[in-house]
C-alpha cells in the first residue's frame, strides 16, 4: 500500500513539474525547453530540461527569437521582422506560433472543467478531457494580438494550431492530476 503512495505523490510531482521550464523559441520555430541559466550579449547558457544535471549548451542569440520563461513572462531576443524575408510564409507561421504561446490563455475553461469533473472521478473526467483535446479552440478564445496578422492565413494556421496543441497539453495535465489526486486519496482511504 506504501507502494501505491509513493507511486502517486511522484506522478503528482511529476505533473506539476512538467509545466515549470523555460522555453527558448528559435528562429527556425523549433522550441527548445530548458533551464536558462544565462544570457549574454551574443548568446543564451542554458540546460536541457529532460537533463538538468547535464552539460550546458550554448546557443547564438541570433538563432532565438524568443524565449517564455517558466513564470510564463517572455522575450524576444532576435526581432523577426528585420531578417530579411520576413516575408515568407514560413516565418508567418512560426510567428503565430509564437505569438499563440505569448498571448492564447483562455484554454483555462476546457483544463478546469477537465479537473473538476475528474476530481470526481477519473473515468468520468476521460469524456471532457477526450471531448475538449479533439476540438480546436474557438475563434473567440484565441486572444490574437493582431487582426492585420490574423488575417494572414499562414500566421493564423500557424496560431491555431499552436493553440489547440497547448490547449490539449493543459486538458491532459489537469486530467492527470485529478487522477493523481484520486489514486492518493484512495491510497489514503484504504489504509
């Protein structure tokens, strides 16, 4: 039974945990999560945050256009928009995802219904959290900053569909935690 305890308070740790790193964003839209440990004028010190014990990796400022620090303030370290060919479709993309992790909250109706209702019971908690991962996000929750970018299509695939990952990401944490907290408090009961 101390087993099934111990199990259950490091998935609740381990939940709470994945959500608390840094996010370094690349011009190229690739993300890196990390551990910043420093920046410097011409570059970023940081760790992998899959390895925290590890090597340091170093990386031009230049190759980062962003970075969302764990508190979730951000940023921008290279402006897009003096590069040349700003212009590309690609980078339209990369910026709405990009702008989607600065800005799109509204996510929090969908991963607190999930929460709540899995608090009551996980198997019950799996319809929402199925329910709310499968549907993209509603035009009237996306919190673009921009209309004139929003208008864009590659700019506003590349937000949407930021979106609806981020937005599924929080729906399944929160599931897990809710289950995490069950298999506790059932751990807790039977003993």
């Amino acid at each position: 039974m101390r087993h099934i305890l111990f199990l259950s308070v490091f998935i609740g740790l381990f939940w709470l945990r994945a959500g608390a790193q840094d996010t370094l964003i690349l011009v190229t839209g690739n993300e890196i999560l990390a551990r910043i440990i420093e920046i410097q004028e011409e570059k970023i010190m940081y760790k992998k945050f899959e390895n925290l014990e590890g090597p340091n990796y170093i990386i031009s400022k230049d190759a980062v256009y962003r970075i969302i620090f764990e508190n979730g303030t951000s940023e921008i370290i290279t402006s897009k928009e003096k590069e040349p060919g700003w212009t590309s479709n690609e980078n339209y993309f990369v910026k709405g995802q990009s702008d989607c992790i600065a800005y799109y909250s509204k996510y929090k109706g969908a991963s607190t219904g999930t929460l709540v209702v899995s608090l009551l019971s996980p198997l019950v908690g799996l319809v929402p959290a199925v329910a709310t991962s499968l549907t993209p996000p509603k035009d009237r929750n996306l919190d673009y900053p921009s209309t004139e970018l929003f208008a864009n299509q590659d700019y506003q695939n590349g937000y949407r569909s930021k979106a609806w990952n981020i937005k599924s990401r929080k729906v399944w944490r929160n599931w897990g935690i809710a289950l995490g907290a069950n298999v506790i408090l059932f751990a807790i009961v039977q003993q």
